[in-house]
C-alpha cells in the first residue's frame, strides 16, 4: 500500500475544517462508554465531476461521536463527511477514529485507486516546470545561452556554488556545436517527458568513454555524439528535496552521466540545477534553463551618438592643461620585415625623436606613445593639441584612446597629417569623448612614414578638460575694421625693383595677388605691404593668423612691424613661412610690439621665393589680442 506520498495536495474538505495534530474534541470529559469496532462504520464514494480519484468518505456509525480521519495519503481531517483526492494510482490506507465521552474507537478501510491523475496536482514546482495540469501540451525548455554562466562546472566538494566557479560559459560560448538543439518538454498528466534534438548531445573526452559512442570534434571543442533520445520518456519532480530526475538515464544538457539534477531555482521563468558528474566524479555541473518562447537574442543597447564636436579654447600654458611631466612613454620602430629599430628619443621641455635608419615606411612603424596617467570617465570630454614640426617631409598619425586598449581608437584616429620639411603643424582635436571610462588616456603618435635621419619634435602638448571656445572672453578682431592700403616692391635678381604682380582687394582687408614673370628668387624681392592705423600696445600680446592658399609650395616672409627699419617695434618676422599648394592657415600668438607702441601696424608678406605664376590668396586674417 503506499502510505508514503511526497506532494503537498490541496483538498477541499467537503464538511469541517481540516487539522494535523489531536484536537480537544478528543479529551475525556466526563467517564463513560467508549463506541464498540461493530458499532463503527463509513462508506466511502468514487466519481466526483472533477475526477474519479476524488473520494467522498461519509461515516455511516450507529453511535454518535466525532469523526477524525486520516486520508492515508498523508492528509487528516474532521466531520462526518469529508473528501480526499489521490493524484497516484495505488492503495491507500484510510481510518476514522469516533470520539465520545467514553474515548475513542478506530476502523480502516482501503480505498484503490485505479490511474493516476496528475491534474490533482497544484503545486508551485509542477506548475513552473510544466505549466500546469491544463497545459496539456506541457512547457518546453531550452539553455538559456544568452547568459553568461548557462552552463558551468566547478568542484563537487564545494557545490552548490554560482560564483568564482572554474569555468562558466560565456553567451552563445557553444555556438555551432549540438548542445543548444536540444528541447525539453514536460507534461504535468502522466509525468511524461518529451526530448528532442537534432541527433546529437555533447560531452567532453570523458563523456565520450562513458556513454560508449564515437564522437566527432565539434567546432568549439569537446565532441558531438550520435544520439537519439528514448520514446516514453517521464520524470520525477521531487519537491521536498528539490530535486528533478528523469527516467532511462535520460539527461540534460552537457552529458556527464547523471539523469538526477538538485534544483537551486525554479520558477515559472527559470530553472537552474546541479548535478554531480559520473564521468568525471570530481566535478559539479551546473545548467540554466529558461522556456523556449523566452529565449530571445538580447537586443543591442541603444548607444547614444556622440555629440558633434565644438570648437575649443585650447590652454596649452594654464593649469587646466594636464599635461605635466608625470606621464610614461616608449618607441617602437620597426624595418620593413617589422623587426625593431632604436629611435633617438630625447624629453625635456619638447619631445626630440630622430627618426632611424632602415626604417620601414609603413604606418605604425614609427610608434611613440604617452601613458598620461590621467583618467577620463564614461562620455568626458577632452581637447587635445600639439605642435609637430618634422626636418623632412612625411605623413604622421596621431590618435587617443584608453591605456588599457592600445589598439583601438575611440577618442580619435587622424592617420593624414602632412608636414612639410621644416614645417610647424599645429595639430587640435576638440571635444573628443570615449563611451567606456579609462584609468589612463593613451596618445600614440606614428612617424614610421617619414624618412631616416628625420628629427621629429613635438611641443606645446596639450590636454584638457573640454573648454568650450565660448568661455574665451570675447576680443575684437582689429584687421576688418581698419583702414588699409597697399605698397608692394617686386623684382628680378638685379634688385632694381621694376616689377609688378597684378593684385586685388578682398572682403575682410585680404587680397588675391599673381607673382610676376621674372621674380628674382630671393627674399625681400616680392614685397607685398599693407598700411594700416592699427595701434598695437607694447604692453598687451597679440594674436595673428590668416589662411594662405597658393597653387604652388614654396616659402616665404611674414613680417608684422610699425616701421620696417624699427627693430623696437617689430610684432614678429618669420622668413620661413611656408606656403603649401592648398590652403594652410598660418598663425601666431602672443606677440607684442618689442619695446615700443606699434602707431600704424604694417603687415608684410614676400613672395620672392615663390615661383612666378603662383596665385596666392591671403584671407580671413585675424589681429586681436591675445588671451591664454
């Protein structure tokens, strides 16, 4: 008979409450006769409209008392008519013990019960795992391999265990091989379980000595092994130890011999288990299972754009410039077969690199990198520049990104910057910003493209916090106001000044200028003056820039003075300016008069260098004060 049942079973008692433990009713309180075994006596009556193996059980005694039952299935209950349901088919005993004043009498009775009826069944563990007894198609489940972890193995001794395991399996970690085809269907009515894949399991080397069957190296390591699951197939779901078996030596997931799994969780939404291996008795498996109409590829989060970049107010001299002298930094210079050259590095207040021989001529064959040290968190907005002056022409990179991924590029990435023979390039890069936060911000300059001998010095490093160029306090512009005339003193090599180039104004007080036929190919031999009523202070500093485009390199003087023969009052005189073919913008800061006031600033470019024919455009000049 069974008289063990595991399952808590909701009844609905049909008269009286039910108990568990001997109520009042069943003290004496006063002496008397106690009812006779013949005296007692109950029916009991199958066939509720619910289910055959609910059972009505009255008692029918010829004495009067109150009636205690116990059901035999591991429920009691109280009354002269009560109910008991039996989700298992099988024998049950049932007594009823009738109470008077007198004590106590007991009889029993066997109710059989034909089939199983697990729609009698309602508990949170069925419920989850099969969705219920009116989920008569049962509820699959599936790996859940969109989560990290899915599954995993660590040491038996210390299981249950979910985190610091030996090995938990990434997202999608078994992509291509047999273990995410297989589906797991349970079926509350009959207990029964339906298994399919797509012909194989998989298991690891010992896995495969075990189960006794070839397999096949799968793409992701450890083998993919013929097998095809057992019809008929069921299930136990023991709930008060937690644990599920499966019959046939059925099993689950990544085959390690067992079929009996201890629960951590089941939920309607989840079902994670442990398992000790019989393959390899050392190890615990663990598996994470989730329905099959659950199992979605997680969407990429929605990355916001990064905003477009604003203009900056670069401060290379002031303390919001964090670039001290507590940075790391190495070169790697590689040959064309990528074997490492020693590049002449010297630091001290500017960055000295000479470029080695044999080098390779490749991008990145000419790294140097600064480890700042400085931080950036997620989406922090930085400014970056630098002043690049090369002896021979080449192509530099420069980029920014986080220490810890060299490789990468996120900041910025600039792989064209063109610097002629001589040539000072001021290089910016305004409002950059990183999506993931960094311990240290990396820059990587490359000048594996610039030929050997070629010294390299970077200066006026800059990096800071964003400072948008509208926090700089607005200053006038001096150049489009002012009053402006022109001179100009063209000539061949005999120096007798007879030539012309045909000129003309422009908007703003620049002009478009034709060096003549003829120039004598030296400097001072294509003066072009601009007469202006702009005081400069010798006591305040000026800024100076202006766009040059000409159709042909070359290089030539640019000159800011009061009197060309005054050397107290000269702003600035630069005779290796160069002019690329394109348009450059040329600029200066923090100039000033240099003794005295500037009354009447003249502006002075020579094209005496530059070949005839050149046509040159001078424009969006600018003369301001200067604010660091």
């Amino acid at each position: 008979m069974k008289t063990i049942f595991r399952f808590t079973l909701a009844l609905a008692a049909a008269a009286g409450l039910l108990f568990s433990c001997a109520p009042m009713d069943k003290d004496a309180h006063g002496l008397g006769t106690a009812p006779l075994e013949s005296q007692l006596s109950f029916t009991q009556t199958a066939g509720s409209p619910v289910s055959p193996n609910i059972i009505t059980l009255t008692n029918t005694s010829s004495v009067s008392g109150v009636a205690f039952w116990d059901l035999g299935n591991g429920m009691t209950a109280k009354g002269d008519q009560v109910t008991a349901s039996y989700p298992f088919a099988g024998s049950y005993t049932v007594t009823m013990t009738l109470y008077n004043n007198g004590g106590g009498t007991t009889i029993s009775q066997v109710v059989n019960i034909a089939n199983d009826d697990y729609g009698l069944l309602d508990t949170p563990g069925f419920r989850a795992l099969t969705g219920g007894a009116d989920a008569t198609e049962g509820k699959t489940w599936v790996l859940a391999k969109y989560t990290n972890g899915h599954i995993a193995v660590d040491d038996v001794n210390a299981a249950p265990k979910e985190d610091g395991r030996w090995w938990d399996c990434p997202p999608l970690g078994k992509e291509g091989s047999s273990l995410y085809d297989n589906e797991y269907t349970f079926i509350q009515r009959g207990t029964k379980l339906s298994w399919t894949n797509n012909g194989s399991i998989y298991t690891n080397q010992a896995g495969v000595d075990l189960i006794g069957i070839p397999g096949v190296p799968s793409v992701v390591g450890d083998f993919d092994v013929p097998y095809t699951p057992a019809d008929n197939l069921t299930f136990i779901l023991d709930e008060e130890n937690m644990t599920l078996t499966l019959s046939v030596g059925a099993f689950m997931g990544f085959y390690c011999g067992a079929s009996t799994y201890n629960i951590l969780r089941l939920t309607e939404h989840e079902l994670t288990f442990w398992c000790r291996s019989v393959s390899e008795p050392g190890n615990a498996w663990y598996a994470t299972y989730i329905p099959k109409d659950e199992l979605k590829e997680p969407e990429e989060p929605e990355v916001e754009p990064k905003p477009e970049s604003e203009p900056a107010w670069f401060r290379p001299n002031k303390e919001t410039n964090l670039l001290g002298s507590v940075f790391t930094y190495e070169s790697a210079f590689f040959d064309a077969g990528w074997g490492g050259l020693d590049a002449g590095v010297v630091v001290r207040n500017e960055i000295a690199i000479t470029v080695p021989d044999g080098i390779g001529g490749s991008e990145w064959m000419g790294q140097f990198k600064i480890r700042t040290q400085i931080p950036a968190a997620a989406m922090e907005s930085f400014d970056f520049s630098a002043k690049i002056n090369a002896s021979k022409a080449g192509t530099a990179t420069v980029k920014m990104t986080a220490d810890s991924d060299p490789d990468g590029d996120e900041f910025f990435y600039v792989n064209d910057v063109n610097i002629s023979a001589g040539e000072t390039v001021e290089f910016q890069q305004p409002d950059k910003r990183m999506y993931d936060a960094t311990n240290s911000i990396l820059l990587v300059f490359d000048f594996g493209r610039f030929p050997a001998g070629t010294v390299i010095t970077i200066s006026n490093l800059c990096l800071q916090k964003h400072i948008p160029l509208s926090d700089k306090p607005e200053v006038k512009n001096l150049w489009p106001d002012a009053n402006v005339t022109t001179t100009y003193w063209f000539s061949a090599d005999d120096w007798q000044g007879t030539l012309a180039p045909t000129f003309s104004m422009k908007e703003g007080n620049g002009f478009e200028l034709t060096v003549p036929a003829g120039i004598g190919g030296s400097e001072w031999m294509g003066q072009f003056a601009l007469h202006t009523d702009i005081l400069l202070s010798a006591s305040k500093d000026y800024e100076f820039s202006c766009k040059l485009t000409a159709d042909t390199e070359s290089t030539i003087t640019v000159k800011l003075t009061n009197d060309p023969e005054a050397d107290e009052k000269v702003c600035f005189y630069d005779p290796a300016a160069v002019m690329k073919a394109g348009t450059v913008t040329y600029k200066k800061q923090g100039i000033k008069p240099a003794g005295a006031d500037a009354e009447a600033t003249m502006l002075i470019f020579d094209f005496g260098r530059t070949p005839a024919g050149t046509k040159v455009t001078v424009s969006d000049i600018v003369l301001q004060e200067f604010i660091d």
